[in-house]
C-alpha cells in the first residue's frame, strides 16, 4: 500500500510541474514600445493604431502591415501574420502580442477594443435620446 502512495505522489508532483511550466510559458507581460526592443522577449503592446500612415494586406505572404503609437508616443511598424483583424478600422485601442525582429514589431495575434455602444456620451445624453434618471 506505501508503494501506491508513492506513485500516486510521484504523479501529481509530475502534473504539478507540467502545470506550472505551462502557466509560466503563457504569461506574456505588458510593455511598451522601447521596452519590447530592449527586451528581445515576447510581450504584449497597448497602443493606437496610427492612421494617417500607411496599411497593407500581403496575399501571397498572408501579412497585415499598420503603424501602432504606445502610450510613451513612440511608433512602430507592426506586421501581423494573418488577416486584418475584425473591427480594426474602428477600434479604439490595439493590443499587439509579438517580439521585435529588425526593427519591426512581428505579432502573431492582434486584438482590438472597439467603442461600446453601451458606453455614455461626453454631454450626458443617451445614444437613442432615452432620458436617464438617477437613483
């Protein structure tokens, strides 16, 4: 019975340690964009996508190119491996998670925050002129 003990221990020590390697290999820390070059690393960028510069859709190379500016104003080329993402034209905000390679940012997955129509207006009126009340 000690024997079943020891390898029913032995099991959840390996899970343990398969579990912990995997959480630690999924965690990608936020950063800007200077850091992100410095580091070499793979991170996650919050920023704006820059839209009087440039955008472009590489077919053969299934490639999305757009210009991001960080939080710090600092803007970089961005190439998204895959298609333009949904919403990218209204987003608000762009989460880019990738690593620096010559200079330029190279994401392999691009997420948008796009305006809720849920969200108030800055003068205080409702969307479809609803008159709110407070409590």
């Amino acid at each position: 019975m000690k024997k079943r003990y020891m390898i029913g221990g032995a099991i959840i020590v390996a899970f343990l340690i398969v579990g912990g390697l995997s959480f630690l290999n999924s965690s990608i820390e936020y950063a800007t964009l200077g850091k992100a070059e410095e580091s070499g690393k793979r991170v996650q960028v919050t920023g704006t996508w820059v839209e009087d510069m440039s955008t472009h859709y590489d077919t053969e190379n299934n490639r999305f190119t757009f210009f991001m500016r960080d939080e710090d104003n600092r803007i970089a080329r961005v190439e998204l491996t895959g298609a333009k993402p949904n919403n990218f034209d209204i987003a608000t905000s762009v989460v880019a998670k990738g690593r620096f390679e010559d200079g330029v940012f190279k994401a392999n997955e691009v997420l948008t925050k796009c305006p809720s129509k849920y969200e108030g207006n800055p003068d205080g009126e409702h969307p479809e002129g609803i008159q709110q009340t407070s409590f």
